[in-house]
C-alpha cells in the first residue's frame, strides 16, 4: 500500500530534475500523475531547458511503477493554456488531490545589470507560474474533497543575496502566496506548503555560467572547480543536495503524514538558512 493510492498529482516543471524525481516519488506511492513541462528553452536564461523528449521519459518512467501518466507541453506563463490543460487531464484521469508547483528557472544579474526580459521570464515562470497552477487546479482537489499543494520556493524565499534580486523576490512572492492560499483553502480541507531549497544537484545549477560565477579566475571552470563555491552556500560540507532530498520532503507535506501540516516554509538546505 502507498501513501498515495487512488490519488492523482500534478507536477509542474517535470521534464527533469526535481519535478521528474517528484512524479516518479508519488508513483511509486501510488498516484497517478499529470506532468506539465514547457519543453523549450526561455532565452534569457543560460542554460538549456527540458524537451519534448525528456517529458516523454518521465512518462515512461511513470509507467514502469504500474502508474497512469498524461503530460502536458505547456508554459506555465500561459493561464489559458494551463487551465485546458489541466482540465483535460482531470477529465483523463477522473480527480485531482495534490499539486507540486515546481516549473522554475533561474539567471542572474545585479539590480543595474538585469535586462526586462530576465525579469519578467522570472516573475512569469517562477511567481505567476505558481498562481497560474494554483488557480488553475483549485476547483478540481476542492470537488476531490481535499488535499495538498506543495510550492517549490528557494532559500531566497526566506532570506537575501546579491546578484539575484529578480530570483529572490520571485521565490519570496512564492512563500507570501502559500500563506495566502493556506487561509482560503484551508475550509475546503486543503493544506498548503512551501519547500525551500539549498543549490540541487540539477542543470539549473549543472552548467557553465554557474561555474562562471564561482571561478571567474578560470576560462572554463568545471563542476569539480566550482565545489568549493557551492559549498560556501551551506554550513554543512556539501556542495548540493540530491533531487531525493526535495522528493522526501514534497511526499511528507503531500501525504497524510502531515495531515494537520499547512502554511509551513520547509528548508531542506544543509544549513544554508543560517549564514
């Protein structure tokens, strides 16, 4: 028996990393899964996103756990878009319980630096993206009779850096948001949470511009070069954390283990809230 038996999730962002890690945990729970991806590259951010393909893989692997899966190539920008979507997957697979906002994407710049279009890429994917999947699902887990929305924040949803202020007010839009939904689905007996990770070793942090800006020094730095920066962002010696790590915690707030768990902001962030 799992946790998740009958229930259906959706998973924003599920191409790959967290989001893929996050559907094939809920399958493998139980649930079936409607997995929602943009399968395109945003040109203000540097590095490449998920495709086609990859959303085509987490349905395959979905379906190895003996799970139903039906995805979705949309951009969660897009409110329109979204609510066909998740309609016509509701309408497949007949319910929805749970909601992991995660779509995000992440560039940097200083405050003088950052052009238009990396703003308003960030705040539509990473703050609007996360409304959009709200307000798009909401009456669907209300007629399930209850359940669970996990956002996928940041640790720059709790606290500040320099070089990414259009990242942090996002993430810190993300936690004001879960709060506010906390009170108004509260009644409906939908409890609704927040994760908020350290760096997570996925390509949103796998590539060379990140390298870039922990080893300016070196032409072409690589992950090994850039470890040592990765792990000044925490107090415990590690440089990352694992999709896992996010997965454990999404499942627990998702499930009946914290049925009486709502509005809470989860670091998992090997000690990154403390510096």
């Amino acid at each position: 028996m799992g946790r998740f038996d009958g229930k259906v999730a959706l998973v924003t962002g599920a191409a790959r990393g967290q989001g893929r890690n996050h559907a094939l945990g809920l399958a493998r729970e139980g649930a079936d899964v409607i997995v929602v991806d943009l399968c395109d590259d945003i040109r203000s951010v540097p590095y490449a996103l998920g495709t086609e393909a990859d959303l085509a893989e987490t349905v395959k692997l979905v379906e190895t756990e003996d799970r139903r899966a039906v995805q979705a190539v949309v951009d969660v920008r897009d409110a329109d878009a979204m609510a066909g979507a998740v309609d016509a997957a509701v309408a497949e697979l007949g319910r929805l319980d749970i909601v992991v906002a995660n779509a995000g994407v992440c560039s940097y710049g200083g405050i003088r630096d950052l052009t238009t279009a990396q703003w308003d890429d960030m705040i539509g994917t990473n703050l609007t993206g996360v409304f959009n999947t709200a307000r798009t699902t909401i009456e669907h887990v209300i007629a399930a009779g209850g359940g669970a929305y996990v956002l996928t924040s940041s640790v720059y949803g709790l606290k500040g850096n320099g070089g990414v202020a259009h990242y942090t007010a996002a993430k810190h839009g993300v936690t004001g948001l879960m709060k506010a939904m906390t009170h108004e689905f509260a009644p409906h007996g939908i409890r609704v949470n927040s994760v908020h990770p350290t760096t997570v070793d996925t390509d949103m942090i796998q590539h060379d511009a990140q390298y870039k800006l922990f080893r300016p020094d070196l032409e072409a730095p690589t992950a090994e070069d850039a470890k040592a920066g990765f792990a000044s962002l925490n107090i415990m010696p590690i440089p990352w954390v694992e999709t896992s790590d996010i997965t454990t915690a999404v499942l627990f707030l998702a499930s009946d283990d914290a049925r009486y768990i709502t509005g809470v902001a989860l670091p998992v962030d090997a000690g990154s809230m403390q510096i």
